[in-house]
C-alpha cells in the first residue's frame, strides 16, 4: 500500500527534489546557479507555511504560497521526477492547501508562473487548480526563461 502524506517542508525534502528533478527543472535550476542552501533561504523568508507531498517517504513536491502585497499571493511549486504519476493526489493536496491559504492569508488573488515549454503543469494550473493564463511574462524566470502568468481570484 502507498504511504502518503503532507508534512511540513524542511531543507532535506528540497535537497531530495533537487536530487530527482525532471529534465526542464534541472537545466533551469543549472542556469540560476543557485545552491540548495540559498533556495531553502529563499523559501523560508518569503513563505510562512511551506509543505511537502511524500510518496512513500519520498518528497515528490514541495510548495507554497508568498504574500506579494495585501491579498495577493504567489503560489510556487517544485516537483519530482515522479510528479506526474502521482499528479491526482498531488492536486487534490494542492487544491485542500490553497484553499485553506487563501482563507487564512485574506487573498483575493493568487497567482502562479509556469515556464513556457512545461506542458504538464501548464495543464496541472489550467484544468486541475482551475487557474487562468493571462498572458505570457517575456524573461521573467529566475534563469531568464519565459513564463505564463496564471491566476484565480475571489468573485467579490
């Protein structure tokens, strides 16, 4: 029987991630030349409840949400080689935390990139978190790649 769970993020689980990232993630990740220390840094400053999806004690995502500006947040995720096997747990997963976060941040948006070329999370934001692309960021990666902006917000 598969062991799954979310649990709060620690530097191990991205140090494990990094270890097991699909090919786009790890050429991106190559190009930021950024240590697993300074991201885990990075996390911890900008967001108050990170966590982690295990599959069988093994982290197969990680993410949170970031306060932008009064009821703004950005939502990030970074997944494993195993995402997408595992991609209807992960959303359900997903779905329950943002949801929870938007209530207990006051968001009235969320946003979330997604680089262009990543066809399995464009797909994951669109039909799985109900988000809408609005539009393509020309740069506006880390490692200078192109990014869909997608969003949800509040009907009020």
């Amino acid at each position: 029987m598969t062991d799954r769970k979310v649990v709060d993020y620690n530097v191990k689980h991205l140090e494990q991630i990094v270890n097991n990232l699909r090919g786009l993630e790890r050429r991106q990740l190559a190009k930021v030349r950024m240590d697993v220390m300074e991201w885990h840094n990075m996390i911890i400053a900008d967001t108050p409840n990170p966590k982690t999806i295990m599959i069988d004690e093994k982290p197969v995502a990680i993410g949170g949400i970031s306060t932008l500006w009064k009821g703004v947040g950005e939502g990030w995720m970074i997944g494993s080689q195993d995402f997408k096997k595992n991609m209807f747990y992960i959303c359900k997963q997903v779905r329950q935390y943002i949801n929870g976060q938007i209530k207990a941040m006051g968001l009235t948006r969320l946003q979330a990139v997604v680089s262009v070329g990543n066809d399995d999370v464009f797909n994951f934001a669109k039909k799985f978190l109900g988000m809408s692309c609005e539009g393509c960021l020309h740069k506006y990666g880390m490692d200078g790649t192109d990014q869909f902006m997608f969003a949800k917000w509040s009907k009020e």
